[in-house]
C-alpha cells in the first residue's frame, strides 16, 4: 500500500471489482425482475428492454476506460466513480425489496417512490460515470491545446 493510501482509499483494482460487481447485477437484473413477478407489461416494454441495453453499454465503455487508461485515471476521478458505482450497487437494494414485498402483484403507490428512485438509480448512474470520463477527457484536452497555443505564440516572437 503506498504511502499516502489508507485502507478505504480507492484503487484501481477496486474500480474495476465494483464496476464488474455492477456489470453482473445489471445483466441479471431483468431475470430477478421476471423472477420475482414483475413481469408486468410497464417492465417487458421494449422500451425497458433497450434501456437495460444502454445500461450495459455504458457499463462496458466505462470498463474499457478504466483498462485503457488505468494509471493515467486522476485521483479525484477514481474517488468519485467509486462513490457512484456503491451508489448504483446500492439503488438495487429498493428496488429487489419491493419486488419482494409485493411477489408477483402490481406495485402499489406506498411503494413506487422507492421503487422509482431505485430503478432510475441503477439506470442513470453507469451513463453518468460515463459523462464523468468523457468529460475528464474532454477537460485533459482543453489544457494540451493550451500548451499548444502557448508553446505556438512563443515561437512567434
């Protein structure tokens, strides 16, 4: 462990065991759904169906980052995807207990707003690692075109 690391410090090696972790519950997550009875017609859409496809892309394309980058990942970058990747791991949780409580009934209002908050947690969190990648990237670039234009104006005097 380095220096300035302590145990709950996030590391490479976490990210990707999070992100794996997430990456396995989204791809099983239709089948609990159908499992435990959910298999209403607001689930089965194709709608739902090409969402959970979004899911699992992004959850791919953030993996394939994480791979690729890996060292180069800046600090701040590394802390905040492992925070929303716990989140996402954790809006499964109101979501597979409503579908319990209710077993194969339809969902009632006294639960749709957990229900809801989970469903869009596990669903928006991995596209929104995602952004947060893109924009890193986005933001490296910005500062070597600023070098570039500043080494370029040099050379004109």
């Amino acid at each position: 462990m380095k220096e300035n690391q302590t145990p709950s410090t996030p590391t490479l090696r976490n990210l990707k065991d999070r992100i794996q972790f997430v990456a396995v519950l989204t791809l099983f997550f239709p089948t609990l759904i159908d499992a435990l009875g959910a298999g209403s017609e607001q689930m089965q859409s194709n709608s739902s169906i090409l969402m959970w496809g979004i899911v699992i892309t992004a959850l791919i394309a953030n993996y394939l980052i994480i791979e690729i980058m890996g060292a180069d990942l800046k600090g701040w970058l590394i802390k905040w995807v492992n925070i929303l990747l716990l989140i996402n791991v954790a809006a499964f949780i109101p979501v597979l207990f409503v579908l319990a409580a209710v077993q194969k009934e339809s969902i009632s209002a006294f639960y749709i707003a957990p229900f809801s908050a989970g469903l869009i947690g596990t669903m928006t969190l991995p596209v929104l690692i995602l952004i947060l990648f893109v924009i890193d990237m986005a933001i490296s670039r910005v500062g070597e075109f600023k070098e570039l234009v500043t080494l370029v104006m040099r050379r004109k005097k």
